[in-house]
C-alpha cells in the first residue's frame, strides 16, 4: 500500500527566504506527482504536475524535482512572499492510467512579513 | 470552464439524516473522484468513476454511503444515515484519463453531522 509522508510539517520562515518541502513516497511505481496548495477553508489547487519520465517542473518561482528511484520529490519555492503562506500537499498517482491520488499530510507553511 | 462545481458549499445535518452531496466536474473529462478530509487521516480517495462507470469504491468507508454519475456532467454522493463521523471536508476532482493529465478539485462541502 503506498504511503507518502511530508517534512517538516509545518514551517515559518522571514520573508524572502528560499525553502524546500520534501515528499516521500513508498512505491516507487507511480504515473506521476502532483504538488498542491490548500489555503484554509479552501479547495486545493494543483501547482505542479511530474510525469514518471521527468525529473523536474518548473512554474515561476516554484520548482518541483523527482527522484522515483528513491521515492522523494521537493519543491523548492524561490524568494518566498506572505502570499505563500498555505498547506502544500504532494499526491502520487499510481500506474493505472487514472489521476487516483494518494496524499500526504500536508506541510503547513508561514511566511512573516 | 468555471472548474469542479460542488455543492452545497457547508451542510449541517442532524444525526441519522439522509445527506447528498452534488458535484459537476469540468466539460470533457472523463474521470471523476470523491474524497473526504479530516484532520485525524488527511484526505482518502473514497471512490471514482470512468465514463461514468464506477471503477473503484474500496475507499468508501460503510455501506451507508453511496455515489452515482447518472451522466458525465453529474455525480453525487449519498450517506444514509448520516452519524457524526461522518463530518469531515468532501472534495470533488475530475480529470482526464492518462499520464501527465492533472486532477482538478472543487472548493469541497464542509459536511457537520450533529
């Protein structure tokens, strides 16, 4: 059964710091990684998607990376500004051709002013 | 496309009332899951359909619940009766079947059994 676990679970930092959420994953036999951002009382919206056959994605001040060998991705969020403060979920899709996710628990993330 | 629609957007129901939750993916996909939130064990894959056809619904937690996609642009989950457990946050997605294709949510319905 696929677990996927996030470090650290929460995390405040100044801002303008550069900071990386870390996702790992048991089964390495995944369709792809979705990165995700969940304000409070809020829907998730999708940041990032990486494909099995990628290693990295990048969307403005937002990279995410993927090792499925070692099962672990990152996200990396450039110059960080109070208007990321949020949870940030990874979910992986497993190898049935359907976008079924397995999430993890979520890193909850401050950035002060 | 206005995204994922679900509705109603917060439900507060009395203990051993029927609930049914209704959601509208976005035009063109073909895929359509049902999660639940809670704090205790996160979000969880309740079940999902196919063109329209339940593919699997291991995920739901008792027989008390049920879902339908009469057709592809209408899905609704029902629990019969409804419990307090039962309160959490769910969340709609939909998405094309297939590799490198993104699962989409709706802004959930935040469902209170009291």
């Amino acid at each position: 059964k696929q677990e996927v676990t996030q470090i650290p679970a929460a995390l405040s930092v100044p801002e303008g710091e550069n900071l990386v959420l870390n996702c790992s994953f048991t089964d390495s036999a995944i369709y792809n990684l979705q990165w995700f951002r969940q304000d409070p009382g809020k829907g998730l919206t999708s940041l990032l998607l990486i494909q099995s056959s990628q290693r990295e994605q990048t969307s403005g001040r937002l990279n995410a990376s993927l090792d499925k060998s070692s099962g672990r991705s990152t996200l990396y969020i450039a110059a960080s500004q109070p208007g990321d403060s949020a949870t940030y979920l990874c979910a992986v899709g497993g190898n049935t051709g359907f976008q079924k996710l397995v999430f993890g628990t979520g890193t909850r993330l401050l950035v002060s002013p | 496309d206005a995204g994922v629609i679900q509705s109603p957007r917060h439900e507060v129901t009395e203990m051993g009332q029927e609930v049914t939750l209704r959601c509208k993916p976005i035009s063109g996909h073909n895929s359509l899951f049902w999660y639940r939130q809670t704090m205790m064990r996160g979000l969880e894959l309740l079940i999902y359909f196919n063109n329209n056809v339940p593919i699997d619904d291991s995920g739901m937690p008792e027989d008390r619940f049920s879902a339908k996609m009469p057709n592809a642009s209408f899905s609704t989950l029902k629990i019969q009766p409804s419990e307090p457990r039962d309160s959490a946050v769910y969340f709609c997605a939909s998405s094309f079947r297939g590799e490198g294709t993104e699962a989409f949510f709706g802004q959930g319905t935040r469902l209170t059994v009291v």
